[in-house]
C-alpha cells in the first residue's frame, strides 16, 4: 500500500486532534513526523507515532506547554520545556539558537524537561537552510553498555553537526554524524 506525503500527514493529524491536541500545534507535530518518514527515518516517524501517542495519553507530554526561558546571558540560553511536544520544542529552540547568532556571532541554547525530539538532523539541516552551521545533541536514557560493560550506562544519541557552504563552489551543505566508534575503532 502507497500512502502519500499528504495522507500520511493527515491521519497523523486525525489521532492528533481526537485526543484535544490545539488545531495549529497537531498540523504542525504532523508535519514533522511525516517528513521524517518521508525523508527515510522511519524509526522516529511512522514507526515512533504510536509511542508518542502513548506517552501523550500518559500525560508524559503536555501538548498545550510552551519552553519557557530560565536564563539569559547574551548568546547563551537556558530554557525549560515544560514537557512540551519535543520535535516542536526543538524546532524553537534552534529557530531561538539562530536568532542569538544573529545578534551575538553565536547562539547556544539549552533544554531541560523536554521530550523525544524525535530526528535529530532535522535541527540540523533547519539551521544548514538558513546558512548557519547548526550542531545538536541529546542525552537519553541508558540503553546500551560501554564496550566491556555489563551494564547498560550509555544512550544512543549521536551529535548532528550540519552547516551550508557557498553551493556555487562547494555544491551545497556539509554533513558530519559523530558517533562514538566501536572499540578498537
């Protein structure tokens, strides 16, 4: 079964809605779990829709929360998520990042009491679309052990780093994943 950018976007749209999510805040949560699906991560698209919802109906994610900013010092802030949706709390905070690079040469923002932000590169290539050089990471809950461990210890967030270069001479963005290497690596 084929299932268009836009049916998909809708029936995420259609969950999103029956369970009291704002018009404007579904549409756009929907939009971002069909472009990742679209753009081929499945694991935090289609494939993580169902978790998201569940946590929703948890009460682990309050859509109506908006980040609130805790500190400010220049070109760096810090923010608190409020357990907001975290694909949309992200997309802020790097459309906040680029705003204070703007201003001050470079912007970093930090984020507390989020949810999964779901595609790390989206953030990324959000910042690379408006010439900036964006570089993201997470923590996340231990799911793996270190090499020779037993125990689980570490998460499996890698860093982003996207930025655009001159297309006409460089023939557009630079991208660089930073995983930590298997051992002998």
């Amino acid at each position: 079964m084929k299932v268009t950018f836009e049916q998909l976007k809708e029936a995420f749209n259609r969950v999103l809605l029956a369970r009291g999510v704002a018009a404007e805040t579904a549409d756009a949560c929907a939009e971002m779990f069909a472009r990742t699906t679209e753009s081929g991560v499945y694991s935090h698209g289609v494939n993580r829709f169902p978790r998201f919802i569940q946590q929703l109906d948890n009460g682990d994610i309050i859509p109506e929360a908006q980040p609130q900013r805790v500190t400010s010092l220049g070109a760096i802030e810090q923010w608190d998520a409020q357990r907001s949706i975290g694909n949309l709390t992200a997309k802020k905070m790097m459309d906040r990042a680029i705003e204070l690079a703007s201003d001050h040469g470079i912007g970093l923002v930090a984020l507390r009491n989020a949810n999964h932000w779901m595609r790390g590169g989206s953030y990324g290539w959000q910042a690379a679309e408006k010439g900036y050089i964006g570089i993201c990471w997470t923590n996340s809950i231990a799911v793996m052990p270190p090499w020779g461990a037993k125990e689980c210890r570490i998460g499996t967030k890698p860093a982003d780093r996207r930025h655009s270069v001159d297309a006409d001479h460089h023939g557009g963005y630079v991208d660089v994943d930073v995983l930590l290497r298997h051992a002998g690596g």
